[in-house]
C-alpha cells in the first residue's frame, strides 16, 4: 500500500519525531492485513493484551485453528501492544463495507500522521502529516483492495528471483500468527502475552 509506504518513509526520517502512541482502527476483513502492516511500519511488540467479544452466531475464520487465529474474526476486537515505551492500539470490528477499512493515526513528539478514506476502491486512501511548522496532505494514486493482491504476488516472485523487495515472506506470515495467537492467549488469560511465548 503506497500510503502505508510513505508512512514508514516519513518514520525512518523522523519526520514527527519519537513516536508516543498509534492507533489503528480497521474493518475485521482487513484484520489481519492490518496486524501485517503493523509489523512493517513498527516491527515486533513486545507485548500485547486484548480483549474479544464474539458475536452471537458466528465463528471465527481460521479453518482448522479457530481457538488459536483470527485471520477474519468474528468478534469485536481491541488489542494494545507495546513497542518498547510506545503504545499501539488496534480496533477490529464487522461494519458495513461502506465504512472504511483502514485508518491510522500515529502521535509523535513533533507532529502527526494520519491516513483516511483507505477502503475498497482505494485502499491508498489519503495522508496528512501535520507538524508546527507546516501540514502536508498527500492523495496517492488510487490502488483498489484486490490490486494489492496482484501486487503483493508479484513483489514475492521478485524477492524469490532474488529482488531487493519489501515484500512479505513467509516467514513475514508465521509471525504475523504467533501474534494472532498471542492476541487470542492474551483474551483467554487476561494477561500481557509477549507472541511467540509459550506458542507452539
């Protein structure tokens, strides 16, 4: 997603400083794309703690693991992770497709980032970046939800032809689901869970 590109662009340079909080509010279809892009702007937490709610009638999507994934849960979500001394929250729930599948905000010491409209037929969305100084809004070029797809298909062939790509790799994928089973252990118990802990 080239919004969530030029996010981690304007990280690494620092562009608001020491990051203090962020937020990440998404559609629970996207769930688990999200906790990919949480991993990519922010790396691995140190520790999560949630809390699920199950709505009546419907089961989890995660084939033969339901207890342990949440690839599309069918709950209502709210997990906090700590990175260090920053924490980020994220919020999962079944709504209407008309709303938004994405939004992100992230606080830090000298500004703000916050990424709008991100939804079906353009998931890029929109950016502002607002610091004392100055405010920057950025309308990337419009990237449909299944054009990411095609996308991130192909960037995985080129790293696998020996690309220098940010694309996933599977190994992306297995510690994206040690946090998934770590954010379901953490409601169960009712505990700071650290993924990858007591997971096997």
């Amino acid at each position: 997603i080239d919004t969530v590109r030029e996010i981690r662009k304007r990280l690494n340079t620092g562009a608001v400083g020491e990051v203090k909080t962020a937020s990440f509010r998404v559609h629970a279809y996207c769930h688990h794309h999200a906790l990919d892009l949480i991993r990519f702007l922010f790396g691995e937490p140190d520790e999560v703690f949630a809390a699920l709610t199950e709505i009546a009638g419907e089961r989890n999507y995660a084939w033969d693991h339901a207890h342990e994934l949440l690839y599309i849960p069918s709950y209502n979500e709210t997990t906090v992770m700590r990175f260090g001394k920053m924490l980020l929250t994220l919020s999962a729930t079944h709504r209407s497709f008309h709303y938004p599948l994405l939004e992100i905000d992230i606080a830090g010491t000298t500004g703000t980032i916050q990424a709008r409209h991100m939804n079906f037929d353009s998931i890029n969305g929109t950016l502002e970046i607002r610091r004392e100084d100055e405010n920057e809004r950025i309308v990337p070029e419009p990237l449909t939800l299944d054009g990411t797809f095609h996308r991130s298909v192909a960037g995985w062939v080129e790293k696998l032809q020996g690309a220098a790509t940010d694309s996933a790799t599977g190994e992306d994928g297995q510690r994206t689901m040690l946090l998934e089973a770590a954010i379901s252990r953490s409601h169960r118990e009712r505990a700071w869970v650290a993924p990858g802990v007591g997971i096997g």
